[in-house]
C-alpha cells in the first residue's frame, strides 16, 4: 500500500501531538508538499546539511528529525546560505522534512520515557506538566538498584558509551530517586529542587545550577545534549517500522548513523 508525507505526519503526531509541544517551539511538516508520496524515511537527531545532502543522494522523500529544520521565524529564504541551501536542496529532490520537538519529549512514550528506559529509571511522575494535561517535560522517579552518586554516573557512561560527563556533589551521596530532562534541562532547575529527587540528570547544565545543587545538598549529572536525545532515533524508526508493516505500508525505515556528537573530549 503506498503512503503519503500526510500518512506519516498523522503517525507522528498521533504518538506525539503538536499541542504538547512548548510555545516557543517549531514542530511539524519543515518542508514539503504533504501529499507527496514516500517509499523511503531516514531518521535522524539533527537536519544537518551533510545528512541531508546524502538523503537527497539517495533518494530519501522523507527526513525526520528531533530538532525543527526551521526554527526561528524566517523573513527570507537565501540558497547561498546554510539554511537556504538546505530548504533548496530538500524543495528540488522533493524531500519532505518533519520534525518532532518538544511535544515528542512530553510525549507517552518520547523522548524522556526513552531516556528513563535507559536510564533503568521508574517513572512515576512528570517533572513539569503541560497545562491540563498528565503529560509534560521531564520524568521523576526510583532506581529498583540505587547506587552512590560517582557509581551512578560510572553506570551511566558506560551504559551511554560516553567518553566522559560532568556532575556535582557528593559522590558518595545514596541515590535512590531522580528526576530527568532529556537535551537541556537547565530551566527546570527549580521543578528539580522542589520535588524530592536527589539527582538531576540532564544535559546542558549550568556552573550555577552545579553550585545550587551543591548548596541544597542535592546533585546534578550532566550526560551531555546529544546523548541523552540520540537514543530517540532508534525509538521513531522501530514505531514506525512497526506502523508500516501493521498497515501494510510498502515503505523503508532507516535509522541514520552519520551524527555525532560535535564536542571532542580530550
């Protein structure tokens, strides 16, 4: 059966509705005609203009992303620019691009639930709900195997494959409860410290968010943007794998492997 870019939109935002996600946010249809047909779907964190260029290469007809393409409100579209020479190439090789943002990371089963899942986290809450709704960003919950914070964080990169993290305070400290923000979670500092958590798992964490969780007693590990969000990746293609073959959609999921994480530790 073929399927169309609308066919896989619908998908997406019946797993992940749009009013989920932040205000400030730009998820949706990037680019792209929603009735053009799809035989092909890469998945990947970032629309980077390498990957897409190799999409086009390929004859991918549709990209799907974490981070919106289009993110800001353009006033004019440049080819001789990075993001104008991005919009060109995908609109002339008739390549669709999708992105689910924040309303994938409150989402049942999105970006945090992954992390969590990874993690060996048991959820029992959210960390910030959206308005009217038991959904939202961030999750709050137990590990069933506590361990002192430097443990943890050895668990965590080893788990993650990382080449290194950052955290704060004591790494003797007994953690049994945590709550977690998949790719920044600085601004939710304050939900942190309010609830009853001992540790803040996030990425992009700040100086003075390590200082204020030194100074409540509490601790911070920053696992890194890129590693606490690649995860999703796998987490899209295999749902949609598992749509296509459910609805008989003659279509080829694939999970990208040309990103990586663009800090370098020495």
């Amino acid at each position: 059966m073929s399927v169309t870019v609308a066919d896989i939109c619908a998908f997406m935002e019946d797993w992940a509705p749009l009013t989920l996600a932040e205000q400030w946010d730009n998820p949706g249809l990037q680019v792209g005609d929603p009735q053009w047909p799809v035989k092909t779907v890469w998945v990947a964190l970032d629309p980077l203009s390498g990957l897409l260029r190799s999409a086009a290469a390929n004859r991918v007809d549709l990209v799907i992303t974490h981070h919106p393409m289009i993110f800001h409100p353009l006033r004019a579209i440049n080819p001789a620019t990075g993001l104008g020479g991005d919009i060109k190439l995908a609109l002339e090789a008739g390549m669709a691009v999708y992105c689910a943002h924040t309303n994938l990371d409150s989402a049942a089963g999105g970006v945090n639930d992954v992390l969590a899942a990874h993690l060996g986290l048991t959820c029992t809450g959210v960390l910030e709900n959206q308005p009217g709704s038991e959904l939202g960003i961030g999750r709050v919950g137990y590990f069933e195997e506590p361990a002192g914070l430097a443990e943890l964080c050895l668990r965590i990169k080893r788990g993650f494959g990382l080449k290194g993290l950052k955290y704060a305070g004591d790494g003797g400290m007994k953690i049994e409860r945590a709550a977690i923000c998949s790719g920044s979670g600085s601004g939710l500092m304050k939900k942190f410290l309010a609830g009853d958590a001992q540790v803040f798992i996030s990425g992009d964490l700040h100086y003075h968010d390590a200082r204020q969780a030194e100074q409540c007693g509490r601790a911070v590990i920053d696992m890194g943007h890129f590693a606490s969000e690649k995860i999703v990746v796998r987490a899209i293609a295999e749902r949609l794998k598992a749509r296509a073959k459910e609805a008989g959609w003659d279509l080829e999921v694939v999970e990208t492997d040309l990103e990586r994480d663009p800090f370098v530790y020495l």
